[in-house]
C-alpha cells in the first residue's frame, strides 16, 4: 500500500543525494541550468518569430541537444541529472484539473455535439494515425507511441510508462502532430468554410493538444478556451480508455 | 512581506497536487489499475474541486506556475527523442507519414462533424453562432 509513498521518497532522496555527488559535466548542477537556459532562450525565439515550427518543445530539446553533444555527455547522464524535473512531472499532470475544472461550464452551453465530437475525435486521432502506420509497415513500438499521439505530454508521458512504450518517441511524436496541427489546421478550416471559433478550438485541442490550445489562444480567447477543454477531456479520456486497449 | 504572506498558501496547494499525485498512484498500484496514477490523481482532483464548488486560491495559482513551466518540466523526455538510435529506416516513414497525413485527416473529420453537430443544434431555434 505505501510502497509508491516509499518510492517516490526515495526518488526524491536520489535527487537530493545527486547534489552532493562530485562536480562533472552531468551534475545536476550543470544539468538543470542548461535545461532552463535552453527552454529559456527557445521561448525567447518563439516569442520573437512566433512561428509555431519553433515551438519551445522543439527548439529547447534542440538547445539542449546541443549543450550535451559539447558537453559530451550521454542521455542516462542526462536523465540523472534532470533527476528534479522528473519529480514535478506528476504534480504538473494533476495541475491539469485547474484549468480542466475552470472551463467546465462552459460545454454545458454546448451540451452533446461537443461530448460526441470529442468521443469520436479522441477515437479517430490516434486511430487514423496507426492505420496508416501499420499499412506502412510500422514496429510495434511505432504504433504504441502513434496512440499517445493527440493527448498532451505529461499524460503521453505516463500512458507510454504504463504500456512500456518508449517515452521519449512518444514525446516526439506528441510535440511533431502538436505543430504539424496548429501550423496547417487552421488554414485547412478556412479553406472548407469553417469559421465558428468554438469548432476550431475544440478541433486544434483534440488533434494538436498544448501546442494546438498556444495557437487558439492567438486567434480569440473564446477559441483557446475550447480548445484547453478539449485537450483536457481528451487527455482524460485516452488515458482512461487506452491502457485497457493495449495491453489486452 | 507580501511574498511571505502567500507562502502557506502556495505550500497547501503544492502539498495538494503531490498529495493527489501520490493517492493516485497509490490506487492504481493496490487495485492494479491499467490507468497511470498521476492522471487518476488528476481526475480525483477535479471531483474534489467540483464537489468543492471553487478552486482555492493557492493552488490555481500554484498550478498556473507549474503549467506555465510545463515545457521546461518536459525537457528531459523530449530530448531522449535524438537518442533513439534503434529505429529501422522503415520506422521513421511509417511515423512521418502517419503523423502528418493521420492528423490532417483526423483534423479535417473532427472539425466537419463537430461544426455539423453545432449548427444543427442551434439553427432550428434561429441562434447565432455569435456569444451574445
């Protein structure tokens, strides 16, 4: 009963301990400030470009890619010395219930449509995607990390966990849909004559989930808003749903 | 001083989220449940919060912190993508190929029954789109 108590003491413990350990390129103290100067510097590029190709998931791993090739450090290294962010990756999956609980009146508004879109929406993501996957031939570590593909990534994150996917391929293939979503989603809608904001939101969360909701907030609140909802509920919903799917 | 003010505040949320967390992870593993504990925590949460009416102060503003640093907390998984080596060349075309044109179909399909949905809910009654 308290043995997740007992391991998460003692993976706070680890981190804790690694402090202490001797100064080396893969300290933690040299580790965690690379993190956030690369985070650091590609939100700074985001922000100035505001394109989302350069979305800070893609340029800051890409800055800290970098920083560790020079550093010439290798990823168990890495994921040591990271050993503090990994422990707010659960805290940060549960904090979605904020915004997830603040937008909740608003589906009351739209009622069922939104409900059965979102059903279908959270069924089709993924299921297109290892369609056309497995048609290509794909691994089953391909289609294990295609089925995380539309939720957000701390959930991705602990789905992959639970279906002993790879966690950093589910991580990619999160942050590529994300961006492939938001930079021709939009433009795609335009061109089939769908303007109503609250569609428009709500698809971009379903199908392109935190990087999507970035680019529905550029285009009105009300869109950011659905679009938050929906990546919320559909987060909910796939890690619900999926485990049973997998592993049965 | 104002700062030291919100202190308790900002530990009781904190304290919150690892707690839920924690439950979490805890009830999937006694109940061997194929859902990840984090996400039963998050979804405990919300049942509290809507049982409870609001969210307390300290821990919206906690968790706003925490979200507005999602990406940074996710660095570390993310960056494990250039390590992966083991890949067959196959692989990666499925990938690319499923992640692009699966999205865009999945978009499409979404929007279109979504935006069918809607309008024919609301024309009947003669509502705008419009938020009035």
């Amino acid at each position: 009963m308290w043995s997740e108590w007992q391991t998460w003491l003692s993976q706070l413990q680890q981190a804790a301990s690694d402090f202490t350990a001797p100064l080396s390129a893969a300290h933690p103290l040299i580790i965690l400030p690379l993190n956030i100067l690369g985070f650091w510097v590609a939100l700074k590029i985001y922000r100035r470009l505001g394109s989302p190709l350069l979305h800070p998931v893609v340029g800051g791993s890409l800055l800290v890619f970098a920083g560790l090739w020079l550093l010439n450090v290798d990823f168990t290294g890495y994921q040591r010395g990271s050993g503090l962010l990994y422990l707010l990756l659960g805290p940060a999956v549960v904090a979605l219930a904020i915004p997830l609980k603040q937008n909740l009146t608003m589906i009351r508004k739209v009622g069922w449509p939104l409900i059965l879109g979102l059903l279908l929406g959270a069924v089709l993501a993924p299921l297109v995607a290892v369609v056309i996957a497995l048609l290509l031939g794909g691994s089953k570590t391909v289609l294990v990390a295609l089925t995380t593909k539309s939720v957000t990534t701390p959930v991705a994150l602990a789905l992959a966990q639970e279906m002993h996917g790879i966690q950093s391929l589910a991580a990619g293939v999160v942050a590529f849909t994300g961006i492939v979503g938001a930079v021709c989603g939009p433009g795609l809608l335009r061109r089939l004559n769908i303007t109503d904001e609250r569609v428009v939101g709500f698809s971009l969360g379903i199908n392109a989930h935190a990087i999507g909701t970035v680019r529905a907030l550029e285009i009105s609140a009300l869109c950011g808003a659905f679009s938050a909802l929906a990546m919320g509920l559909c987060g909910a919903l796939t890690a619900l749903v999926l485990p049973l799917l997998v592993t049965s | 001083m104002a700062q030291l003010k919100k202190l308790p505040r900002w530990l009781l949320g904190a304290g919150l989220l690892v707690a839920f967390d924690l439950t979490g992870r805890t009830l999937t593993s006694a109940l061997s449940l194929p859902v990840p504990g984090p996400v039963l925590g998050m979804l405990l949460l919300l049942l509290a919060l809507m049982l409870y009416g609001r969210v307390p102060r300290g821990l919206a503003e906690v968790a706003e912190q925490l979200l507005r640093y999602l990406v940074l907390i996710l660095l570390p998984a993310t960056v494990g993508i250039y390590f992966l080596r083991d890949l067959a060349i196959n692989d990666w075309i499925a990938l690319a190929v499923a992640m692009v044109v699966g999205t865009l179909i999945s978009f499409t399909l979404t929007a279109l029954l979504l935006n069918h949905l809607i309008r024919r809910r609301s024309n009947p009654q003669g509502e705008d789109t419009n938020v009035e």
